[in-house]
C-alpha cells in the first residue's frame, strides 16, 4: 500500500465518501423533514434521501453544518456506511451518525460504549479504548474534542452523536443517548 498524502499512521484512512450534497440530503432526511416516520424509514432504507428531495436553502444550510463539523476533524456517517454500528440501524434507530475520530471502532469488540463523557476519565486510565455518546451536537462539543484530541488521534476515544450537529443538551437527548448506548452494549 502506497502513502496517503496527509496520514500520519496513527489512524487508518477513511474509505470513500458521498459527495457533501448527499450526505446534506441525510441530514436534512434525519432532522428537518416533517415525513412520518414510516416514510423516512421507507427512504432511509431504500436508495436513500437526494438532495432534490429538499429545498435548496435546507441543503445549503446542512452543507454549511458538515464543513464546520470538518474543519473540527468530525465527518458523518449514514446507516448505508460500512462503518455505522449494526445494533443502531433500524427504523427506530439514527440514519446519521458525527463521528470525531475512527469510526471503525463503532463495531469493534471490547471497545466501551459510554452514555457522555462523565465516566472516560476512569476509563482512559485503564487505558480501555472508548465510544462516547454525547446528547449533544458535535457542534457543540469544541472544548471536549479539543480536550480529548490526542486520545482521539491516537484511536483511543471515538465522540459520536446521534443529534443534529447544532442541537444542545437537553434530558430528551439524554434519555435518546441513553438508549442508543442500551441497544449496543
């Protein structure tokens, strides 16, 4: 295998990604529509949301969300990607997924799935490697992913959310996270 301009060694090179208009049309597919949830489902599970599906401004506003999500070393990920963690596919279950660091470790065996960030101290002591789930938007998380990036470039922490990438905490969040966290551990 060739070099890849750009990669450190530290963390595998990521596989190919759907253009940013169509990862923008899963975004908005997950949270700006106002489908019934069966047809979301319907959507989310055939060929997938396109971005004439929406209006333009929606598109442009969730295109905006990924490279300010990029610029902090967060990508997305969708049910269809390889990556996304198979106990949380589902109709009832998130279609997006903002990852800060290697998103292979979402299927990973003995990797700790904790609901926030409260119990990684202890966890990154143990030297455990660890999948964080914030009920919040990773937009809204810059302080943590600069706290935690070495550990995050190191492979040893992952952050992910199921939120939109602007949303702030909030107990309904919570208690969404915490299930998510139930369906995979």
């Amino acid at each position: 295998m060739g070099e890849v301009a750009g990669y450190d060694g530290r963390v595998p090179p990521e596989p190919p990604r759907l253009k940013e208009q169509e990862l923008a049309a899963w975004l908005a597919l997950a949270f700006r529509t106002a489908l019934p949830s069966a047809e979301v489902a319907r959507i989310a599970n055939g060929d997938g949301p396109k971005p004439g599906d929406f209006p333009g401004n929606v598109i442009e506003h969730e295109a905006a969300d990924l490279k300010a999500l990029a610029q902090l070393g967060v990508r997305v990920i969708t049910a269809k990607d390889p990556e996304f963690p198979g106990k949380l596919k589902g109709d009832d279950g998130p279609y997006v997924l903002q990852v800060a660091g290697r998103a292979g470790l979402l299927g990973e065996g003995g990797v700790k799935w904790l609901a926030g960030h409260r119990a990684l101290g202890e966890a990154l002591e143990r030297g455990d490697r660890a999948v964080v789930l914030l009920s919040k938007g990773l937009l809204n998380a810059k302080t943590m992913l600069r706290q935690l990036h070495d550990a995050i470039e190191d492979g040893q922490v992952v952050l992910v959310s199921a939120e939109p990438p602007r949303a702030a905490w909030n107990r309904l969040r919570d208690q969404r996270r915490d299930e998510l966290v139930r369906r995979v551990t």
